[in-house]
C-alpha cells in the first residue's frame, strides 16, 4: 500500500478520511497520547517521534527502588490534580459518534486517562490499564486513585502547595527535591507495594487483553489510527497484523508515525479537527 498525497485546496484531510470511512463500516480504531493533547494531558514525541522528555520509569525501577517508588507517587500526587481533571475533547466525542453509527469494531487505547469512556465510548479496551484505579502487586486488592490520592494528601501535607507541569502519565516534573522522606502508603491489605494500575515500560500487557484486540482486529475490515505515532510495539504491532491481512490503514496523526510505509492514508493534522466533521454528519 501507498500512501496518498495530503491535498490542502480542501478542509486537511476531511474529503479523504470521510471516504475512507465511509468505504469500511468495520473499524479497528487504535488511539495514542496525540487523541488527548487537546484535553490538556501532555503527549510523548516530538513529530520525528523521539521522546521530548525522560522516558517514563520502567517497572522494574518502580518495583526495585524504594526512592524510585517515593518520587513516582509524589509527581503523581500533584499531576494527579490536573490530570485527573481533564474531560474528553472534539476527538474523543467524534470517536463517539463513529461507534453510535455502528462502525467501531473495538476502539483499543494506549491512553490511561479514561476520557474515551467519559465521552460515551463503550467498546473501548483499555490497552496498558487505567490511572484511575491502584493495584497490590502482592495481593488482589484495588481502590480508586482518589482514594491514594487522600491518603498522599494526609501523608505528605507539606507537599501540597507544589505544583508543575502535568506530564503524560499524570505525574508533574518536580526535580532538585528530596524525596526520601515523601510516605508512600503500603497495601492496606496486605502491606504490599501500590502501583497505578496501568502497564509501566518493561512490563507485559496482559495477555487476554492482547487476544481479545487481535479477536476485534480479525473482524474488522480497516484500521485507524489517531494520535499515535506507533513507536511502542504493544500497538505498533496491531497495525503491522493488519498490514499482513491486507487491510487498509488510515492514521492521523501530527508527526511521523512508525507504520508510514505501512498507510493508505496519512493525515498530518490535530485529531479532533481531522474527525470534527463525524460530528456533524447523519448517523
């Protein structure tokens, strides 16, 4: 497949992705960090796809390192403010209506945010896990991330006047701090290590989430893409099977992605104005 010429005599793009859905009533539709930038949550690369900041703490680090562990959940507990405050924007009511019309296959995320569901969304997988929730890494036990969050609060009040810059993962860039006396709260079931419930770098998807997407991708007839450049491999590798099968891919996405060759077509624009016309058209 080629990828076809990006015409801008036109509204970007519009013409040329209204027709590509309209040919595939059967979408595979994968989303990535660019999907939720216009909610305010802060995406991964640059448009050559390199990282624009330190790469996200890997789960071994997390599990290994006690001062690690402190500094992660107090950068989450004041990202947690603005992040967990962010409501779904034009791309995600869009993705929305595409499934009210009865054209989403499954729509698998690689956000944690959880916006897709607030907009309505509700064949939605939620690839790499969800912030809103904390784990046991010891134990089954699970709570609501406001629930940590109030516990951080009593914990750490002399952290409470910080703020900073939101990063992807809901936690803030606080550096030069000494975090070796932040009081991270053990499992109150079992007094195992809490971890947001999300899959961090170097740890598996789980895998029945990675059969049921290949399941939904089998029956879809086309894939698209937004906001994602593609680089992970957990979705990266979704794209490359559909490639395979033979069916058609469609991305948007501000940047290179790493399944351009891939393509059949490629919209270099903002998500929720490459989908603001599903909005407005008849289901």
């Amino acid at each position: 497949m080629t990828e076809l010429p990006h015409h801008a005599s036109a509204p970007p793009g519009t013409t040329a992705l209204g027709a590509f859905i309209a040919r595939h009533r059967r979408l595979f539709v994968l989303t990535g960090a660019g999907c939720s930038t216009a909610s305010g949550i802060a995406d991964y690369r640059d448009e050559a796809g390199a990282w624009k900041r330190v790469p996200p703490l890997s789960h071994q680090a997390f599990m290994s390192d006690a001062l690690l562990r402190r500094r992660y959940w107090a950068r989450s507990m004041v990202g947690w403010r603005r992040f967990g405050a962010a409501e779904p924007n034009a791309a995600h009511h869009a993705l929305r209506a595409l499934e009210d019309a009865g054209q989403v296959v499954l729509l698998l995320t690689q956000n944690v945010d959880g916006l897709h569901q607030r907009a309505g969304s509700r064949r939605v997988l939620d690839l790499h896990g969800r912030l809103d929730t904390v784990r046991c890494t010891a134990c089954p036990a699970r709570l609501p991330r406001a629930a940590m969050q109030d516990w951080l609060y009593a914990r750490n009040p002399g952290w409470l006047p910080l703020d900073a810059f939101a990063a992807p993962d809901g936690d803030a860039d606080l550096d030069g701090l000494d975090f070796s006396g932040f009081d991270v709260p053990p499992c109150p079931q079992c007094g195992g290590v809490l971890k947001p419930d999300v899959v961090f770098f170097g740890e598996h998807v789980p895998r029945e989430r990675v059969e049921r997407a290949f399941e939904a991708l089998e029956a879809a007839d086309a894939v698209l893409v937004v906001g994602s450049s593609l680089m992970v491999y957990s979705g990266y590798r979704f794209v490359q099977a559909a490639a395979h099968q033979g069916k058609p891919i469609a991305a948007v996405n501000l940047g290179r992605t790493r399944a351009d060759a891939l393509l059949s077509l490629k919209l270099t624009q903002a998500c929720e104005e490459a989908l603001a016309f599903l909005l407005h058209r008849p289901v």
